[in-house]
C-alpha cells in the first residue's frame, strides 16, 4: 500500500518526518469518526514504541519524537490544524513531501484506508487548512474512510465511531508499522 505514495519520504542524512493525526480536542469529539487521525497516531505511537506525548505550547500540539520520525497531534480544532503543521515544518526543516497527514474521510466508505500524495482537499476543511498554511498540497495523506450509506458530512464526523472504522484506524497503523522498518525506518 505504501508503494502508492509518490516519494513518501526523501532519505536524506538528517531530514526528519512528520506524521500528523487530525482531530478536535476535548472530551466531547474523543470518540466521533472526525478523530480518526488522532486514535490512529495513538496506535502508531504504541506499536513504534514512540515516548509518550508532551504538550507543545508553540506548536499548539502534542508531540512524540523518536529518531528522526515526530508524531503530531494539533490542540487546535480541525479547520485550523494548518497553523500546527506549518509552524512544525518550518521549525523541524522538513518540507511538505515528509510531511504524512492522517485523516478521517467522507468520501470514502467506512473501514476503507487509503494513501495518497498532492491531492486536493476533497472537501476536507482540516487538510485545506494544511494545503493553504504550507502552500502545497505536496504531501502524503492516509486517508480513513467514514461515510455511512447516506447522510451530509457535517452529521456523519460528529457521530460516535462505528466499530468498522475503529478497525480501519487499527489496520492503519498496523500498515505504517508493517511497512515501517522497510520505508520508514521508525
């Protein structure tokens, strides 16, 4: 799956990686479908032996450091999560192809996972906050699908997560584990 990601990460001496989960903060969105990013880094924090979490005030985020990889979790709300990223990408001197953006999405049917590289938002108010805060859309998103049969996106990312998404968000990040010894090097 990795593979279908264009130059996921330049292996260059010293460049770091971003891996960046989308959510909202507080108890209220803890379990909605709309923090899919954010329990999904939480289970590639556990199965990479990442350090725990320390809040960042510059960054406005949570961050976990290993190596050269750093996991991001914003404390802003989703729209705003590019202020994050980009303060992130310029302190860590990482441009955007090094940057890895995981995300809940509509537009996908839920439990389907999917990678993907310089898209457009689709819609996605959190990954356009991204794209216009980095100006690019150069980056690798892995894309969780949520979206029941029917229904507006608004209704379906504040609904409590179903099980086959909590299930997608495991093989995530059992994908970025699997695959991470031979492309991460996490």
């Amino acid at each position: 799956m990795w593979s279908k990601i264009k130059n996921i990460y330049k292996k260059e001496k010293g460049v770091k990686r971003i891996i960046v989960g989308l959510g909202n903060p507080g108890e209220k969105y803890k379990e909605t479908t709309h923090n899919s990013g954010f329990r999904t880094l939480k289970l590639i924090k556990e199965k990479e032996n990442f350090p725990d979490f320390k809040k960042d005030n510059t960054l406005n985020a949570l961050v976990s450091q290993k190596d050269d990889a750093i996991l991001i979790a914003p404390l802003t709300f989703m729209n705003r999560s590019g202020t994050t990223v980009s303060k992130a990408a310029q302190r860590f001197n990482v441009s955007p192809e090094n940057i890895t953006v995981i995300h809940d999405d509509t537009d996908m049917e839920k439990g389907v996972i999917r990678f993907s590289f310089s898209r457009s938002s689709g819609g996605h108010r959190g990954v356009q906050s991204i794209i216009s805060c980095l100006k690019s859309k150069d980056f690798n998103r892995l894309r969780i699908g949520v979206r029941e049969k029917e229904g507006k996106a608004a209704s379906m990312v504040l609904k409590k997560t179903p099980r086959k998404v909590k299930e997608a968000e495991e093989r995530a990040a059992k994908e970025v584990h699997d695959t991470s010894k031979r492309t991460l090097h996490i």
